[in-house]
C-alpha cells in the first residue's frame, strides 16, 4: 500500500471514531504521510464573553490537525508538548483552515507546525506540537506477499 494511501486510511478511521472534530465540523481537505490539512467553520454557539470565538475553538482544530498528521503513518502518537499563539480573533461565519507541516519524524518522537488561517488567508494562529510513537498500529497493517525463501 502506498503511504500515501494509507495515511488517508488512518485518518478516515481517527475521523470516524472522532466525535469532537464531529461536533466541531471539522472536514478533512487533504492528508498526506507526515501532513494534513482540515477546515471547520466557526459558530455562534463557539462565542466566548468577549463576543469572540473562544481560543479553545481554535486550539482544538489545530489539535486535530496535529493529530492526523502525526498518527498517519500508522504508528500510534500522543501529544507530549503543545503550544499556540493566537494572532487574530476569529467570528462566527469564519471558515478556519488549519495545515500541519512535520517538521521532525524520529523513531519515537515527531514535531509539527501547523499553520490556522481564515478564508481570507489571515493569519489566526500558530501550533507547535510534538509527538511520542508508541509503535501500536491504528489499521491493520497490510499483509506481507510472502516472506522470502531461502537459498537451497
């Protein structure tokens, strides 16, 4: 299987037992090995007091996006460090976008900018993530051809 393809097939499966990004919104636009690229629009119902949209809003979809770029290789990855600094404030009818970019893909650690940008490509926040690799697989990983025979 192509990484390519399968980093698409981890994704759907995160995707589809994700019931946050669910009630987010979020919708997957692109997904390679080691990115991802996903979109949600804001609410009313995400409003903070202030008559903004509420950072954890913004937080939470560059998290996802940290998520499926870091676990699309099929080797189970969870968060170890994260930071965001937010640029601008974001109103309901704004369609976010959030890209993540690796940065680093170590044997047991991995880091990630991901980039959140709104639908008139201003900048709205910036996320560093980085990542442990447990080794556990999200699919089944696909079948061996056949092992290799030995020389008679």
């Amino acid at each position: 299987m192509e990484a390519d393809q399968l980093a698409v097939q981890v994704v759907d499966k995160m995707m589809a037992h994700d019931a946050f990004s669910q009630w987010l919104g979020i919708k997957i636009e692109e997904v390679r090995e080691g990115y991802s690229r996903i979109r949600m629009e804001l609410r009313a119902d995400m409003l903070n007091g202030f008559g903004v949209i509420h950072g954890g809003v913004t937080f939470s979809l560059a998290d996802s996006a940290f998520a499926f770029a870091c676990n699309n290789r099929n080797n189970l990855s969870l968060a170890l460090d994260v930071s965001i600094t937010f640029t601008k404030a974001g109103q309901p009818g704004d369609i976010l976008t959030a890209e993540a970019k690796e940065i680093h893909n170590g044997r047991s650690t991995g880091l990630y900018l991901i980039s959140v940008t709104n639908q008139r490509q201003q900048p709205v926040a910036v996320f560093k993530g980085s990542c442990f690799r447990t080794g556990k697989h999200l699919v089944d990983p696909p079948p061996d051809t056949f092992p290799p025979t030995a020389e008679i």
